[in-house]
C-alpha cells in the first residue's frame, strides 16, 4: 500500500513540472519527446541488463502497438486537448469514473469481479471527491453550476473522456500483456513509450507546431532538457514501471481507485511550493475518500488470501 500512494504522489509531482515545460514547449512534441526518450531507455536498459527478456516476437507487437496507441499517444493527446477548454470541476468529475469503467473493462477483459464491499469502498471513495468539485475562487463561492455543468458533454469534454477510457483500458491491457506473454513491465512500457512517443511527434509536425528548428522556444534549450529528463526519470521510467509492477499484486480496478488521489497530492504541492490556499473542501475529500480506499484494500487482500487458499487447497 505505501508503494501505491508513493506512485500517485509521484504522478502529482508531474502537474508542476508539465506546466513549467509548457511555458516554452509546445505540447504534443514535449508528449512525445519525452515518450520517445523514455521508450529508448527503457529498451536501452533491456537488452543491456536483462537480454534474455529482450523479446522480439511477432505474436507481441499487436498488443504492444494497441498499447502503444491507446496508453500513451491517445491518452495524451486526447487529454492534454481537453483540459484546456473545460471547466476544473467537469474534469475532476470526468477523471472520478475511471474506477468504475475499470471495474467494468477488467470485467470484460480479465474476468475481474467486484465484492459488495469492493463496491461500498468503490462508491465512497468516489463520493469523496465530491467537495472539491465545489471548490470555488479565491474567496471560496462557488463558482460552478454543477446541475449546468453536467447537463451536456462539449468536445473537450468528450475528449477527456476518450483519454480517461483509453487509459483504463491501456493499464488492464499492460496487465494482460504482461501477465499472458510474460513479458517484462520495463519491455512493454519500452516498446509502447516508443511507439506512442513517435506518434506524438508525428501528431506535432503534422499539426505544424512551430518546428523551426524544434517546438521549444528559443533560449529554452536546456530548461527544457532538464525538465524532460526530470518528468521522464519520474513518469516514464519510475512511474510507469512500478504501475506495471503494482498490477500484478493488485487489480486494476483498484489502482484505478487508488489514482484518484493525485488531485489530493497535486493540490497539496500547490500548498507546499506554490503557497496556494487549502480550503475544507480538501480536507473533507481526503477523509471520505482514505476510507473508501481502506474498505476496498482491506477486501482486496481479504479477497487475494482466499484466493491463495483456495489454489492451495485444489
């Protein structure tokens, strides 16, 4: 369990880092730079480290390029589209479903079941979000008419909604590739990062970002190296492949659940380094929310020891 909330918190850390990147990079080739970047290490450290596991067969290079596509370039893409267009709150609400569309796809694809206490863990941790969806501005009023803002879904919203489901989707499928071909969390985050990574540069060329000669702003050279090697250090290399890592002692579903705590951790950054102010709204979240992340990990590895017993026993 600390493995997890270290990861979430890791992944918070990203939404400062990202936003300095922004200020002189243009962003499907910061997406795809770093992917690229990262897929080369990762497959680097590999065939270097690990030859043996450096597999090339053909049986996997579907599953790795859907992956590929799906968990990296659509995601974000699709992701960074649509946050700039929408409300804070409708994105907060959009990101909140994908538990549930986790426990529905890992239904489909790993034939995962959910417990009634699963599900009790599942809906508190989801009510728990509901404060800082009311977060309001700097006065605290509520600024969002959350009957207004859920009464039609926008481009950008749709958008967000195609990146939260291909990002379900993408983890169970790392988990099934991962688990059915046995390969390496490291090779298939390589091979996938590679792939999405060279899509969003593609996406960025053809979507004439300002190539001249790269999308970075000039005199930005080197902030913008240190800030991608960072977030790639962190996302690409830590991140990804201890998720991968997770997701053979935990179900997806729940790594899903777990992952809506960032919101927490990133607006707790913001407190620390930026001096933003914390308002009850959070408080109240982290509260509801840890005690729907507690029912569902306590039935998870209550679920997990019957498991074990039950292999024993036949």
């Amino acid at each position: 369990m600390p493995l997890v909330i270290l990861l979430f918190a890791l992944f918070a850390s990203l939404f400062t880092l990202s936003k300095s990147a922004l200020g002189f990079s243009e962003p499907f080739f910061l997406i795809g730079s770093r992917m690229a970047l990262a897929g080369i290490i990762l497959l680097g450290h590999q065939l270097i480290f690990n030859r043996s596991q450096f597999l090339l067969v053909i049986k996997y290079f579907v599953p790795l390029m859907i992956l590929g596509v799906l968990n990296i370039y659509l995601t974000n893409a699709a992701e960074i589209w649509g946050l700039q267009y929408m409300s804070s709150a409708k994105a907060c609400l959009i990101y909140s479903l994908s538990p549930f569309l986790a426990a529905f796809v890992a239904y489909l694809v790993l034939k995962e079941t959910l417990t009634p206490k699963k599900w009790a863990g599942l809906i508190l941790g989801f009510v728990g979000l509901i404060p800082i969806l009311f977060v309001g501005n700097a006065n605290n009023e509520i600024v969002y008419d959350m009957l207004h803002e859920m009464t039609y879904l926008s481009w950008p919203e749709i958008a967000l909604l195609v990146a939260v489901i291909s990002s379900v989707y993408g983890w169970i499928l790392l988990k099934k590739v991962v688990k059915h071909y046995h390969l390496s969390p490291i090779m298939a985050n390589g091979a996938s990062m590679l792939v999405g990574g060279a899509l969003a540069l593609t996406h960025s060329y053809l979507t004439h970002e300002s190539w001249s000669p790269i999308p970075v702003a000039s005199g930005y050279y080197m902030p913008f190296l240190e800030i991608t090697l960072w977030m790639t250090l962190i996302s690409n290399v830590i991140c990804y492949n201890l998720y991968g890592h997770l997701l053979k002692k935990f179900s997806a579903t729940f790594m899903s659940l777990a992952g809506l705590v960032t919101p927490l951790f990133a607006t707790f950054f913001g407190w620390y380094f930026l001096e933003e102010e914390i308002t009850w709204h959070y408080f109240a979240s982290m509260t509801i929310f840890s005690a729907g992340l507690f029912v569902f990990y306590q039935e998870e590895l209550a679920q997990s020891i019957r498991e074990r017993k039950e292999a024993l026993s036949s």
